[in-house]
C-alpha cells in the first residue's frame, strides 16, 4: 500500500532521514518507533506530504506522491496535539473540514458515541477540556472513512473508556482492510495493536518486521523490555 524507497531527508546539517526503505501493509497495523530525534514525525510528515525528502520516492498505491496532493482524502490523520479554531463549536469544526476537504459527511453515529463525543457537540472548543479535543480528533480522523490512517500518540489525553473504546475501533478498522500507522510512547499499546514496528534509531532503520519477531529475538517476554535493550545496544540508553 505505502512504499518507501531510499529517502533521504537533512534540516541543515542534521540528517533525518538516511536512505530509508519500508514497505507498510495494507490490512496491517504499523508501530513506528524509536528514540526523540530519530525520524519518526519526518517520516509521517513526508508521507504526509508536509516535508519533502531531498532525494527517494513515496508511493502510494504504486503511484507516487511526490508533486501530488489528490492522495490525502483517502488519509486520516490524527496528530499528538489538535489545535482548532476556538470559537467554532464541535459541530462546526467537522463541518468546517468536510468543507475544506471537499467531502461530504458521513458521520457514523457509534463512533461519536464510543468516544462520547455527544454531550460535547455543541460545546466551543474553547470550553473542551484537552481530552475531549483529542477525542475531536480521533473522530475527525476516521470521520471521512479514510483507507490509510495515521496516529500519533492516539490515547494520550483520553479518558480509560474512551481509550478502550477508540482502541477496539482501531482493531476493527484494520479487519476490513485499512493501512494503519501508529507512534507512540506506551509499548504496551504498541504490543495490543500493532502487528508490525519499524524501529528507528538516528534516522537508521534498526528494526523492520512483526511485533512478535522482535519480542522473540530479544529473548525477552514483553515488547517493553526488548525495546529498552535495543535502544541500550545503539544509544546511550536514552528514550524519551
């Protein structure tokens, strides 16, 4: 679905991204990984198409994406950090973005109920606490019934329901067929969704495979663990 192919990326004279080669499913749930620094938003940035690489290609569905920008309606990206106009009200900022997007609504009711969004709809964002602006966003995400998905950090801020709730509807979303990518920091969440995790280390590619591979190769038992003696073995320890 989503092919990398030997991309390279530098912001002056630091070197983001170093000849980076992946190929991410479709069907599948990709983990991006790694320590601050190492790459990971410039990748979903270049995917993205909000950062160019200096040299390499994106192709989506064998076309790319270089010069293109047709190919996001059939994205939904949900970002670490939402920031939306404050004094629209929920509704008016999904409409806003139907509007931007050129696409017409179909909002799935159970979606906005799991994250119990219902209360909040005619609330201004003003007024939202920073949970319920993350849950605005996973809805917006998924809202435009997208093929490819991007998450980044997608339950920090949530609530324990809603989190369950959005996590099981991520699950699903990969059941009939979607691309899914994820970062985040809590490997346990890695471990419950993810299928597989591209681990980055200095803009290297340090680790390319399935969840259960790199468990299994690291003779440890949780993906934490492996995890933290990787990054031991290529760093000075550190992940933040």
């Amino acid at each position: 679905m989503i092919l990398v192919k030997n991309i390279e990326k530098k912001f002056g004279k630091h070197h983001v991204l170093k000849n980076i080669s992946l190929d991410i499913q479709q069907g599948k749930i990709t983990a991006i990984v790694g320590p601050n620094g190492s790459g990971k938003t410039t990748i979903i940035k270049s995917i993205l198409g909000l950062v160019k690489p200096d040299s390499g290609d994106i192709l989506i569905n064998g076309r790319t994406i270089l010069g293109d920008h047709l190919y996001r309606k059939n994205i939904g990206y949900m970002p670490q950090t939402a920031s939306f106009p404050e004094n629209l009200t929920v509704k008016e900022v999904i409409k806003m973005i139907a509007d931007l997007r050129n696409q017409s609504l179909d909002i799935n009711p159970n979606l906005i109920e799991i994250l119990n969004l219902i209360p909040e709809m005619d609330k201004q964002i003003k007024n939202l606490s920073g949970g319920n602006k993350q849950k605005l966003s996973a809805c917006i995400a998924l809202i435009f019934n997208p093929s490819i998905i991007i998450l980044d950090e997608p339950t920090a801020g949530l609530d324990p329901v809603a989190s369950s709730n959005f996590k099981q509807r991520i699950l699903e979303e990969r059941m009939i067929g979607k691309t899914i990518i994820l970062t985040s920091h809590i490997m346990n969440e890695i471990e419950e969704l993810a299928d597989n995790i591209l681990f980055l280390i200095d803009g290297k590619i340090v680790f390319d495979g399935e969840v259960k591979d790199l468990i299994q190769s690291s003779g440890e038992s949780k993906l934490e663990k492996a995890i933290a003696n990787m990054i031991t073995e290529n760093t000075n320890g550190t992940y933040n």
